[in-house]
C-alpha cells in the first residue's frame, strides 16, 4: 500500500525505510510504576533503528565488542578464561615452592 507524500505523489514502503534506515529514527521513552506515591519500577526504552553505516557514522559500534554477538569472540574468551586458570595454578605451586624454599633454609 503506497503512502503518499505531497500532492501526487506516492512512496513505497521500500524507500520509507530505505530514508529510515539512511537518517535514522529514534524512539525514546520511560515507564513508570507507582504505588502510594512511591516510584517502584522505571523502565526506560530508547530504540534507534538505522543502518549499519550510519551507526557506525554516529559512533555507535558495540556490537562488534558484544560476545553474544560475534561468535568468534567466544572462543578467544574461552581461550583467555583456560589461560587465566593456568596462571593461577602456577602462581600457587610457585608459592609453594618460595615456602618450602624460604623454611628450609631456616631450619639449616
């Protein structure tokens, strides 16, 4: 269904979000519930649809940093977690060692 823009003529839903897409629209809003005067939840919502393009053009980049999102990243944190691991277990057999180290010399 064509939407009209000025007098006669009309635009497609295709070039409706193809100008979205290009210049971006923001919704924003807050929910709020009281009780008695008392604020007991706040909900706010801020929607901006646009093209990848243009959020990368207004800074807008974190989904290139989001885990769940660039499944190649899982992996590297995976990896980074095992390597965290291994770092502790031989920071605690190099403690022990320094110990057994450090009372044996005491006892000569």
């Amino acid at each position: 269904m064509p939407l009209t823009e000025g007098p006669g003529r009309s635009t497609g839903l295709v070039d409706v979000l193809d100008r979205v897409l290009d210049k971006g629209l923001v919704v924003a809003g807050d929910i709020k519930v009281s009780l008695a005067e008392v604020e007991l939840l706040t909900i706010r919502i801020r929607l901006l649809i646009c093209s990848i393009d243009k959020a990368e053009q207004i800074g807008l980049d974190w989904w290139k940093f989001d885990h769940h999102l660039s499944p190649g990243k899982q992996t590297l944190s995976a990896e980074n977690e095992e390597l965290k691991k291994d770092i502790r277990s031989l920071e605690r057999k190099l403690a022990s060692l320094t110990r057994r180290r450090s009372s044996a010399a005491t006892l000569k």
